[in-house]
C-alpha cells in the first residue's frame, strides 16, 4: 500500500481528502471506528500502515472503497515482473 522513503510511506491525501469532504476531524473518523486521532493522524501522514481491517472500517465509513482510498499505482513496473 505505502512506499518506503526516508523510513516512511507515502501521505494519504485521498484519505484525508474524503475524510474533509464527509466534513469529519481526524477525532470524528477515529470515534466512528474505533480508533485513536493519532492513528488517524500517522495513516494521513504515511508514518503508519493499517490492518486491511482497519482500511476496511475507514472506506465503510467514509463510502470509498480500498482502490479510492488505499491502492497505489506501481512506479517502476520492471517489479511487477
């Protein structure tokens, strides 16, 4: 889901994008489903990878599915091979 650079993954803005047009806080999205803000928080900002669980409980609530939110289309596709 996350590339690794400089020890960390890739921000998520369509996370926080949706979360911002379902006008919810972090603190709001957190309460909804269970979790602390700052987990929240280190999704939003690359510094954390959640559970497929747990990114199955924020599209539910937020109406988006994993492709919308989660999946990352690959850079160097010599990988893929």
């Amino acid at each position: 889901m996350y590339r690794k650079e400089d020890g960390y993954g890739m921000k998520n803005l369509r996370l926080k994008l949706a979360r911002v047009e379902k006008d919810m806080t972090q603190g709001d999205l957190a309460e909804a489903i269970g979790v602390t803000r700052q987990t929240i928080g280190l999704i939003e900002a690359g510094k954390y990878n959640p559970s497929l669980s747990l990114c199955l409980s924020i599209c539910h609530c937020l109406g988006k599915s994993l492709d919308q939110l989660f999946w990352e289309e690959p850079t160097d596709e010599k990988n893929c091979d």
